[in-house]
C-alpha cells in the first residue's frame, strides 16, 4: 500500500468555502486552548465511549445526569483528517460564524490506495473524519472546563437536537445565555441482531446559563491569526 506523506504538526488548512479558518475573529476558546495546551483542547477532553461519558487521559467516568454549561459559541464542524492515530489537519470553522465544511470529495486523499488499513478488518479507512467539538465547563465562575468532541452518528444527533433547542431559545426568553445540559445516554436496536442496543449520547437542556460564565476565560485570551497547531 502507498505511504502519505508526514505532514505533522497538527496544521489547519482553509477549505474551499468562502470562510477562512483561523481568522482574526475566530473562537476565543480554540486559541486559547492551543495558546494554553498546544492543541485545540480546551480543559479536560469528553467524549462518549462504549456507552460512558469519560474524561480526561485517564477516561475519568462522568456520572450520568452531570451538568454542564454548553457554550454554543465555541461550536466548531468540520473534517479532521488522522494520521498514526493522531489529528495530523483539520478544516473545521465555527456554526456561529457561518461556516459551511467543504464536502469530502473537495478534500485531499482521494485514493483508497493511499489510506491506513483499519486493524480491525483490514481494509482502507477513509483518513478523514467529520467532527464536532464544543468547550462547556461546570456551573460555577470557577467551574472545570471541557471540550466536547465527537465524530459518531449518535454525537451528531446529540449535537443537532442541542442546536436547535439553543436557536428556539435564544429566539425567546434566553437571548444573552447559554444552554444548560445534562449528560445523558440513549439506545437503538442495531439492524444486526449480533450487535444488540447501541448506546448514544444525548444532551438534554436541563436549564439556562448566563453567557458570563465563560467571562473570566475570555479575558485571559488574546485572538491570534491562522497558524499552524504544534
């Protein structure tokens, strides 16, 4: 099979959508994580594994029914593209800002030949992954910070029903504030009988949160220019 060629460091390209990523107005939140942890992590990483909201390097388990504030702001999508079991480039740009991802077939590594082999089955495996992320942090000015990320269907749906209980309701009554959420999990019967109920997470909005929360990470951060992620 033919070897990619190495492209690490992480780097961030610009799609070929009108908007730019890494702009002068992009997230606070994305570069003071890469400012504070070289990468585009934000506090500790959470994810939904095997059926458990974990957290961390060591996969600390969250309780189910833990809340969190979800700052939709930081909301970014897009296709990160892994390397070595590692993120080696990414597109992803913020929803708040508009930005639509390119489609797949506007991305680079086109030829399955060119891809890794998956361990599990031996075949090729598409490098490029659609992605979700998202900082969310405890209640509480001095609440831990989080950064959501997922690339699942289940993750994908989460993040869809939390999108748009969050456009209602900045709409109404809680303009100005952030969703509430609880980590919470869901199940469907898999089509293959083998496979049995598959765990998905969801993110029920269990209450609102005053945008100030976030404020004390927002000042500590000065916005920078598009750069590469060392």
């Amino acid at each position: 099979m033919a070897k990619s060629t190495k492209t690490n460091p992480l780097k961030v390209v610009p799609s070929q959508q009108p908007a730019v990523i890494q702009t002068e107005e992009a997230s606070y939140f994305l570069d003071y994580g890469r400012a504070a942890t070289g990468s585009s992590i934000i506090g500790m990483l959470l994810k939904f594994n095997k059926g458990d909201w974990v957290a961390g390097q060591d996969n600390e388990e969250l309780e189910d029914g833990t809340t969190l504030i979800a700052n939709m702001d930081s909301l970014t999508v897009g296709w990160q593209r892994w390397e070595d079991g590692r993120p080696a480039e990414q597109v992803m740009g913020q929803l708040v800002k508009g930005f639509v991802p390119p489609r797949r077939n506007e991305l680079s590594f086109n030829d399955p030949n060119e891809w890794e082999r998956d361990e599990s089955n031996g075949k090729p495996r598409d490098p490029w992954v659609y992605t979700h992320q998202m900082v969310m942090k405890e209640p509480g000015k001095k609440g831990q910070l989080y950064t959501f990320t997922s690339s699942s269907g289940g993750g994908k749906t989460a993040i869809g029903k939390l999108s748009t209980a969050y456009g209602d309701g900045i709409r109404g009554e809680h303009a100005g504030e952030y969703p509430i959420v609880e980590l919470s999990k869901g199940s469907y019967l898999h089509r293959d009988p083998s496979l049995g109920r598959i765990k998905v997470p969801e993110l029920p909005v269990v209450g609102w949160a005053d945008r100030s929360e976030f404020d004390e990470v927002v000042e500590a951060v000065t916005p920078s220019s598009r750069k590469k992620i060392k």
